[in-house]
C-alpha cells in the first residue's frame, strides 16, 4: 500500500535511500550482488519511494516491498511485520481467525486477470526524441566520441534524447493487418544515462515489456551476434556488425529464442559470472531449437564486466567477432553444430514499422 516510511522500512534492511531522490531511489543491487561488476558499484537497482517496490535493471531482479525483506534473510512473519510497522501493509484485525470459518459450499468466483498497466509511451513520443537527437550534434558528437556510437546507428534503431536521458524504443510483432503484414508495435522503451552521475545507469519505462532490440524480423542478416545490452548494441552496430540485444544479463527469456531461427548466432556477453550464466542459458535454448550458436568469451581471464564497447574501444578489429560465413569466430566456448544438422525453417514474418514503409525500412534496415 502507497503512503507508508518507504525510506525507514529500507532503512531497517540496511538499505540506505538517497535523500535526493523524489521518485524512484537508485541503489546497488541487494538480490545478488556478486553477479554484478564491482559488486554493482554503479547502482543498476531502482526503489519505489511510493510503494516500495524494486526492480533490478541489470540482473532482472525485483519485487513488491516484501519481497525485499525476504531478499534481505527475514523470515515471513518478520518481513509482513516490517511491512506493518512502516505503514506499507495493514495488519490483521485481532478477531480474525487464521484459517476462515467453514461454509456451505459456493460457486467459484471468477477469476479475472489482473489489467495490463498501459505503456505511457506512444510510437509518436519515439519518432519525436529521435528527431531530438538528431538536431543536437553536440550530443551526436560526444556520443560518438565518449562511446563510439555513430550517427547512422543512432538513427537506424530510432534512438533517441528525452531531455535528461538516452532512449532506446523496444519494439514487438503486433497483429496482421488487411494485407497480411504485421505491424511493430512499442511495447516498451529503455532509458540510457547521459552523464556518470545519473543513477540508475539504465531505466526501464513504466509499464514496459522486455524484449529482444531490434526485432529479429528486420534484419536479412543469417549470422547474427547477440550482445548484452543497448549499449552494446549500439557499439556493435556503429562497428558494422549484424547485431542483436538481449536487454540485460537476467532479461532472457526461452522464447525469445523461436526469433532466431534460421540464423547462426554468435554470443558475446559481458565478461562476468552473470554474462556468462546468461550466454550459457542462451546457447541451451538456441541449441534445443537447433539453432547452430557459440559463445565468444571476449577476455576469458577477465571478471569484472569487461564487454564489448570495451573491447571494440581497445581497437580490437570487430571482424574477429563473426568470422567468415562458413567458420566460426576464434576463441568461442563451444563449437556450431555440424553443417549437415537440420534447423528449424525462419518463423519471423516481415513486419511493417508504425513510422514507416515496408519498402522504406528494407532499404535503411537497421544493419
């Protein structure tokens, strides 16, 4: 319940809320800290200073304030006393027994499944940051300077400038229309920090829905590098590289994996154990859809988050990553199937973009 002490209920987790935030309150990891770089030095968790929720834009982790108490080792009965004492949860009236009276039989009620929350932002809010970026060359500049992103891949994926952060627009395969084409629908939008000091590094929109960045669909490209990230998606693309985004290393999810059918897949994860559990999670579901895949450690000596902006800013030639079409790229972690195995035949349909052609988005495809 909104109006409880959010900031004393963390505070008796020994989870410190900064005083500064208003609305959502950055803070390291506290589910699994270990499976961040630096023990997520750079806060990747955001809190919820109206109703207490968390959610971890890094490793996926998240919660209603509860599930934080139970995070933080208190049993049951000590995380719904938390939740009473700060005024985030009501406690049980004294005369109410625990186990309820016994009735004659009813009808079932039924069950209806809760809304979906709308996603307050449109296609339209897109095109119009997108164009906002694109008359700021001073940002455009520093972007490609501080991070190598160029201007043609800011453009192909629609990236944008809101006023305080980066966006990067999550599209879906929407309905069939009258001509049998399948519209892209937004169904959710991430939000990229400018400057080192805006906490969380990543923020996800509110009510938005995860999903592989951009559509599989829109690329006729058959081997493609599945990276970790948008960032390192747009490193990977200002590089010329066929690449494809998996928004966070615990984002994942198994059937994403019908996306890529047809492709060979090379995947290159932060160097991390949560990069690495996750590319290895990858590569099974990949794998038992008969999807020839591999995983490219980019420094297998390294633990610390290294990723692939790093490695492309040290010079490395972004050739290495792919290869040739008939070989897999050096030092991968496990061998592409054999070329006489079978796999699945390509699922994804063209999809028509809610801001332009079909015919205008397969000449400026996004690779």
């Amino acid at each position: 319940m909104a109006g409880g002490d959010v900031r004393g209920f963390y505070a008796a987790l020994g989870i410190e809320l900064p005083g500064w935030a208003q609305t959502e309150a950055p803070v390291r990891c506290f589910v699994d800290p270990d499976a961040h770089s630096r023990q997520d030095h750079n806060p990747s968790c955001s809190v919820s200073l109206d109703s207490g929720a968390f959610n971890c834009h890094s490793c996926g982790a998240g919660g209603g304030a509860y599930d934080a108490a139970v995070a933080r080792h208190r049993t049951p009965r000590a995380a719904m006393d938390l939740l009473v004492a700060f005024g985030l949860a009501d406690r049980r009236p004294p005369g109410l027994s625990a186990r309820p009276a016994r009735r004659a039989p009813s009808r079932p009620l039924a069950r209806h499944p809760a809304p979906t929350p709308a996603l307050a932002i449109a296609a339209d809010h897109v095109q119009a940051w997108a164009e906002r970026l694109q008359r700021s060359s001073a940002l455009i500049r520093r972007l490609e300077r501080e991070r190598g992103w160029s201007r043609r891949a800011l453009v192909d994926l629609e990236v944008g400038f809101d006023g305080e952060r980066i966006t990067v627009p999550i599209w879906c395969a929407g309905e069939a229309g009258r001509s049998g084409h399948r519209r892209a629908e937004l169904q959710g939008l991430l939000r990229l920090r400018v400057d080192g000091s805006q906490q969380p590094k990543v923020i996800a929109a509110r009510a938005s829905r995860l999903g592989l960045m951009p559509l599989p669909a829109w690329t006729r490209e058959r081997r493609v590098l599945l990276v970790e990230g948008p960032s390192d998606l747009l490193a990977a693309c200002s590089a010329g590289l066929p690449a494809i985004a998996v928004p966070g290393a615990n984002a994942w999810r198994p059937e994403w994996a019908c996306q890529l059918d047809g492709r060979t897949v090379v995947v290159a994860m932060d160097c991390d154990r949560a990069g690495r559990q996750a590319a290895a999670r990858i590569i099974g579901d990949l794998e038992r859809r008969g999807i020839a895949a591999a995983i490219h450690d980019l420094a297998p000596a390294r633990d610390d988050g290294y990723d692939l902006s790093d490695w492309l800013r040290e010079g490395n030639p972004a050739t290495r990553l792919l290869g040739s079409p008939q070989a897999p790229p050096a030092s991968v972690h496990r061998r592409l199937p054999a070329q006489g195995r079978t796999a699945h035949p390509t699922r994804s349909s063209a999809l028509e973009h809610p801001t332009a052609t079909t015919a205008k988005k397969q000449a400026c495809r996004p690779f």
